[in-house]
C-alpha cells in the first residue's frame, strides 16, 4: 500500500514538474516572437514591377497575398508578344538582368513586362526544354491577352501537345516544368481580338505546313471573338514570290469563316 502511494505521489510530481516545463518554454517563445509586419498589396506591385516576370510567376506560391496579387497583374496583361532572335544582342551571357529585359533563372528565355504588355524572347537556338518553357509562359500569359504577335511557325516548330491535358487545372501543373506541359481543351487565347502572325518569305513553307501538326486554328483562337487575323511577311512585296501559294494555310485557317477578318500584310 505504501509503495502505491508512493508511486503516485512521485507520478504526480513529474506531471507537475512536466507542465511547469512546458508553461516556461510556452513563455520563452511567446517573449521571443515579433509581431509581423504585412506590406499592402500597392508596395508589393511596386516591388514586382521592378522584378522578374518569372520570378513573379514563382512568388505566385508564397501566399493568398502573392497569388492575388500575381494573377490580377495576368488579368491586366493585353497585349503578348513573341520573338526568336539571338538573346546576346539584348543581354549578355551570364547577365540575369538589365532592369527592362530579365533572364529566365534555367534557359535562355528572356522577359519584360509593363503594365499591359509583355515581350518573351526566346533564343535562336533553343532546346526542347526552352520550347517547352515558353509555350507555358505564352499560355499562363496569353489566356486574357487581346493582341498577340507570334512567329507564325511557332506553332508548328514547338509541337503543342493536346492530347493529355484531362481535367488538371494551372495550379496542379508544376510552374515552368517542361515534362508537363499541357494545352487545356478550348482556345490557347480564348479572348484574343487581333492575333499577327510574322514570318519571312523563306518561312512561308512552314506556314504551308502547319496542318500536318493536327493544331486546329480553334486550338489558337476563338472565331467568334477575333476581329482581325494578320500574316505580316517580313521583307517586302519586291522580295516575294509572283505567287505565296497560301491555300494550305488558307484551308488551316478556315479562311471563308473569317472572311474579311483575314489580312496578308508586306512589311
């Protein structure tokens, strides 16, 4: 009996000791914590105006604050545009960025972003993986853009893949991962109003070509709300053939449906 008692009286102790423990590291930790200091979002738009658009993209994942922030900056974005030239005339090799263009942190793919607008550059020679990056910057960018210019053969050179986007969602996609990269059902620029697609006189075949990659023209856009599709070949009337020979790509774009909406421009 005594030894029971004993047990208990030296249990209860422990407990009692164990709690005045915790109670001393609960106020040891309450001492040390500072209250946090959340910006607005006006200071943050500020903040990422001078940064990189990719990195932006990133800090999307931080918090509500950033993903709010991030996707109303997406919302405001009218006006893409898409070049392939050689980036060392822009910025140099090793240099991430000169305060207007930013470098992509693992390719060399190039940014600059303002209020409404954004350029993306990529490299004359790219890989499949810069190919890949870029049609995920030109699709995360382009749903709300309205006017977009694009190498009229990207399409085709990239290789859109279609065919196994099921039901996920942008969020579930890993940012800027080249080995899932989908193409969601419905128009790449679903609220595109004037799309321009440049090419040179020598790149016409590929625009001949761009129905062997099964990408319908509604894949691109949405007929019922385009207002004027341009193909703009670069190089003047002087230097083109007497014949441009586009029926192919007439045919791919369904060009009866758009009617006047089709424009061939020299320049």
């Amino acid at each position: 009996m005594l030894s029971n008692k004993l047990r208990r009286l030296f249990a209860k102790l422990n407990v009692d000791k164990d709690m005045k423990i915790q109670s001393i590291s609960k106020r040891k930790l309450q001492t040390k914590k500072k209250p946090t200091v959340e910006l607005p979002d006006n200071v943050w738009n500020l903040i990422f105006d001078y940064s990189s658009p990719f990195d932006v993209i990133k800090w999307r994942r931080v918090n509500k604050q950033f993903k709010r922030i991030t996707d109303s900056r997406v919302k405001r974005t009218l006006y893409l545009d898409v070049l392939r030239m050689d980036i060392t005339q822009i910025l140099p090799k090793g240099v991430m960025g000169d305060g207007d263009f930013f470098r992509h942190p693992t390719c060399n793919l190039l940014g600059h972003h303002e209020y409404r607008s954004l350029l993306l550059v990529a490299h004359a020679q790219w890989t499949a993986k810069e190919a890949a990056k870029l049609l995920r910057a030109v699709q995360f960018f382009g749903k709300n853009a309205h006017t977009i210019m694009t190498p009229g053969w990207l399409q085709g050179e990239a290789k859109f893949n279609m065919s196994t986007y099921l039901s996920q969602s942008d969020g579930d996609l890993p940012q800027w991962n080249p080995t899932t990269q989908r193409i969601p059902l419905g128009p790449l620029f679903p609220k595109a109003r004037e799309i321009t697609f440049r090419c040179t006189v020598p790149q016409l075949r590929r625009m001949r070509r761009l129905a062997v990659y099964r990408v319908p023209a509604t894949m691109i856009f949405s007929p019922e709300h385009l207002q004027v599709f341009r193909l703009a070949i670069i190089g003047g009337r002087s230097n083109a053939p007497a014949t441009i020979k586009l029926r192919p790509f007439r045919e791919w774009l369904d060009a009866d449906q758009l009617g006047n909406k089709l424009c061939v421009q020299f320049c």
